[in-house]
C-alpha cells in the first residue's frame, strides 16, 4: 500500500491547501442548527464523579518541563482526577448576551474539541479496575467495561512497574462541521495539544508518559472496544495513540503491549452508547479516505534518545506550573504596544527542543521533524526580521540547500539553533500569509511550523499524523510560555501553504508548512463575562 497510500495522502495535502484565490473546501457558511455538541458521554454506562482539586499541586515554572523535583504521587483515585483536571478539564466559562461557551485545558481549533480520552485502570480505592472513558462536562470517568483483575496483574507485570494506560481518539466531524476538508489536519493538532498537555500534568504529579509506538490503530480500538460499539454514521471515535503513565522515571517502559492480552480485551463486552452530536452532519469523503491511508499498522518498537542540553536561561514566571496551565487562552487580538525581551525570546524557543526525561517530548513520539521559521516583529536588542530556529541538528544542511539562496543564516547565540535569515518589516507579510489575520502581524513574533515531509510521509504514510501531533506539543509549549511571559498566544490554522514556502524558497514537498502561530500583547475583550470551570457541578450538588 507504501506507493498509493503516499499518493493518497499528498493529494489530500495539496487539495486542502488554501490559496490567494481559493480556499479549501468547506460548507462556506456556519450551519449553527447542526453544530457539534462539545461534548461526548456514553449514555447508559455508570459515571464516577472526580473530586476536583482543592488546592493546585506545588511546582515553579520549569516543573512543566522537569520531574526531577516532583515526587511521584500515588495511583490514587484523587492523583488521576487531577492529572485529567489539569490536562483535559475545563478552565472557565466565557459569556455575552445570552450565549455561554466552556474553554478547556487544551487548546482546540474553533474550540470545538474532537478529542476524546479513554484509560484503562486498574483497581484502587472507590474504584474497580476497568475500562473508561473521561468526560469533562462533568469531571467524571464513565464505566465502559470492568477488567477482570488477572488481566491488570499481567498488564502491570508486562510494564514492571505500576501505573495505567491512557488513550486518545478523534472525532473528524467536529471540525469538518466548519472548517470542511481542512478539518483533518486540525484534529491531528489537537492531538498534539492534548498530548502535551497529559505529559505537563502528570510531571506535576511525578509521572511520566511513553507512548506505546508498535501498536496498529485498529488494535488501540480493540482495547477501547470501538469495534462493539454503535456508532452515530460520521461520529464515531478514530483512535490515535496509546500511552502508559508511569509513576518510576527509571523504569525501562516497553512500547507494545503482548498479543494475548489485546486478545483478551477484545473479548470485554462494552457499557454505554455514544450520545448523537448533530441532528445532521456533512461528509467529507476525502477525510474519511486520508483517514484510512494514514492508519497506522503495527510496527517494530522505536526508542529516540534526544540528549539532555543544558537549560537557556530566561524569565522564570511567578506562577505556578498549574497556574500556567490554567490560566492558558487563546489571544483574539494583540496590541501591538509591548515587545519581548531577547533573552525571553531565545528561552520561549529553548523550551521546545526535545530533551531526555523531559516533558512534553520524552513521550518519545518520533525524531524531531518540526522546525520555526519565524518573523520577529518586536524583540529587545534583536532586529526585526525573518529567522530560523532548527529542531533537528541533523536537518540543517538539507534545509538549507532546498531553501533560497541569499539568506544570511547566521547563528544568533552560540549553542542554541536560530538563525538568522534577513532583515525587515515582515509584519504585513506574517498577516498576509496567515490568511489576512491581523493578529499575525501585530504581536512580538509570528511563526510557521515547516516540518521535514515527503522523506517521513513516504516512508511511513502514518507519519502525516504524527508530524501535526508534533506541531500541536510545540504549539502548546508556546502557549504556556507565553503566558509564563506575561504575553498571550494563538494557534493560526488558516495559512496561504505554498505562499509561506514562498517565502523560503521552498519547492516540491520536501518540506510544508503544517501551522502557524503567534504572540503578543492581548486585547481583552471586556463585554466578555467569565465563570469558574465547574461552578454548573457546584449548582447542581454534584462537586
């Protein structure tokens, strides 16, 4: 299938391209009457109430990143309702003339959600060992099937350590309710939000994640019992990823979980039926055939070793590791009156180098793929201009041969990988190229995640995911160190592709461009009203 599955897949890329004069395809106006509901319960399974936390769990700025300092928590009914309130949970209610709309933890194009959580837990206290599924609306665990205790014996004998599993999956047509074709490519970052958002939350609470990287799709569906469940025709779950939460940062985590006990999951009979979302939905064919290009089979394990470089320093935030992750939004407009500094500059960009035994990227997805090509509008003792920053050392040389000639590419600061490209006003073009949105040119900087594409796509068509999933981690990193800078961030899924590849140089598709991003001062939007996460649990008695 290695041939027409890559085919399949640059058709899909190329077709969902914006341009100057056409958009991809989408239904051109908001069919409000069949907006997706945000959130999905298994109605009929019995649903476990979470305790919220009463206070945060302790840890500066950098305990996002490194869990040397964080004490593994027990696996404890409360510790798990934490590690998901601070992850996948809900961070406030917004509200203006009559209409009232939740934001979450992680970051979603359109705030409209299509990832879904699922953990395999064993038994603890207040709790037996089973299969759930996590809904935030209520902050509970929906009892999806019990798991006979010899199975979680041998699940965390397979592991040789304790812990548990927890999955993510996809809903396409929560995003190709507006945004069409193009919705694919926005659910794969929202699965990179969502999985560094786990990784941060649980190095609060001194896990770390590996995610299970052998295991086909199909067989993460079997273990979630997706193949038993009626589906609503386009709201069905697609599953992504499987990762193991561990609580020993020695332990040596297998990626694979053994034959037999997929064999015996898929024997569980499965509670509850998925709730409908729309009286009616839009079918994209053409996300449906990329879904199934990009299928992942199973695959020999892979281990990445990224190194440990020693921290940039920079301004480290007076808030706490969960205050950051809670206070994370999405800018809608900047003023254009504030800069960064250089040396908060260059630390924002530190932080999204992977690193051994560090969140978010020793889930240990794949080697580093995604590089920034940024355009700095507003930093202290930095000219404004068009810059570089490489992810991968290993990269350069390509990167620079398939890029334009002319560019200086000179190394700002020794010892960290951004370069120098040219100098001026690109603050018009950083709006033009993302789709006219202001936004991209009146904050301190904007950029455009250009990943390594056609080697990684042809090679293993999976991969078209996994290069958005790391995206996705990257952007939610500078959405929190952002806001560890006093600043505000937003994801800019809508771009002009081929005119950012324009801009460098780039031809054919050895390199894309898969999302962009900006930063800045926020205008504050003061008719706005907001409400505490769970104050609707709180009214009703619940929490």
């Amino acid at each position: 299938m290695g041939d027409h599955a890559y085919d399949g897949v640059i058709r899909y890329h190329e077709q969902t391209k914006h341009h100057f004069r056409r958009f991809a395809r989408s239904l051109g106006y908001m069919d409000w009457k069949n907006q997706p509901n945000p959130f999905r319960s298994y109605e009929g399974a019995e649903s476990v109430p979470l305790p919220l936390l009463k206070s945060d769990p302790p840890g500066s700025h950098l305990c996002l990143y490194e869990r040397i300092n964080n004490r593994p928590q027990d696996f404890s009914l409360g510790n798990i309702a934490a590690f998901l309130e601070l992850s996948l949970g809900l961070s406030a209610w917004k509200a203006i003339a009559g209409s009232q709309w939740s934001l979450r933890i992680n970051p979603s194009s359109g705030n409209l959600h299509p990832t879904e959580c699922h953990l395999i837990l064993p038994a603890m206290a207040f709790l037996g060992a089973g299969v759930f599924h996590y809904n935030p609306f209520q902050h509970a665990l929906e009892l999806r099937s019990q798991v006979a205790a010899t199975i979680c014996r041998r699940i965390a004998d397979h592991f040789a350590a304790e812990g548990f599993l927890v999955a993510l999956s996809s809903i396409f047509w929560r995003e190709s309710w507006k945004y069409g074709e193009r919705g694919f490519r926005y659910c794969n970052h929202d699965i990179g939000h969502a999985l560094a958002c786990l990784s941060f939350s649980a190095n609060l609470q001194g896990w770390k994640i590996k995610y299970l990287n052998t295991l086909s799709d199909e067989q993460t569906g079997v273990l979630l019992g997706f193949d038993r469940v009626k589906w609503t025709e386009l709201e069905e779950e697609h599953p992504e990823l499987l990762c193991f939460v561990c609580g020993n940062e020695k332990a040596d985590v297998p990626r694979h979980l053994q034959g037999d006990l997929i064999t015996d999951f898929s024997r569980l009979s499965f509670n509850g039926d998925p709730n409908v979302l729309s009286e009616e939905r839009a079918r994209w064919d053409i996300i449906n055939e990329v879904s199934a290009l990009t299928k992942k089979p199973a695959t020999p394990e892979q281990r990445y070793q990224y190194g440990k470089s020693p921290w940039h320093t920079g301004a480290i935030s007076a808030l706490t590791a969960a205050g950051l992750i809670r206070r994370r939004r999405s800018a809608v407009s900047f003023s254009g009156e504030k800069s960064l500094e250089r040396d908060q500059f260059l630390a924002i960009l530190d932080r999204t180098i992977p690193r051994d035994h560090c969140a978010p990227f020793d889930v240990e997805l794949m080697e580093p793929c995604v590089h920034l090509l940024i355009f700095v509008h507003s930093v202290s003792d930095l000219q404004q201009g068009l810059y570089f920053f490489i992810r991968n050392s290993n990269h350069i040389e390509e990167i620079q041969h398939h890029c334009r000639s002319g560019f200086q590419w000179k190394q700002i600061e020794q010892g960290l990988p951004l370069y120098f490209l040219k100098s001026g006003n690109f603050r018009q073009i950083a709006a033009r190229v993302s789709c006219d949105q202001d936004i991209a040119g009146y904050g301190v900087l904007s950029l455009g995640m250009v990943a390594r594409f056609r080697p990684i796509v042809q090679q293993e068509p999976f991969r078209y995911r996994h290069l958005f999933w790391e995206a996705g981690m990257i952007g939610q990193i500078l959405y929190l160190e952002a806001e560890a800078n006093g600043l505000r961030a937003t994801g800019i899924g809508c771009f002009y592709d081929d005119s950012v590849h324009e801009i460098m140089g780039l031809g054919g598709n050895s390199y894309q461009s898969l999302y962009h991003f900006t930063i800045g001062d926020p205008v504050e939007d003061t008719r706005l009203k907001t409400y505490p996460p769970y104050a609707h649990l709180r009214d009703s008695g619940v929490a």
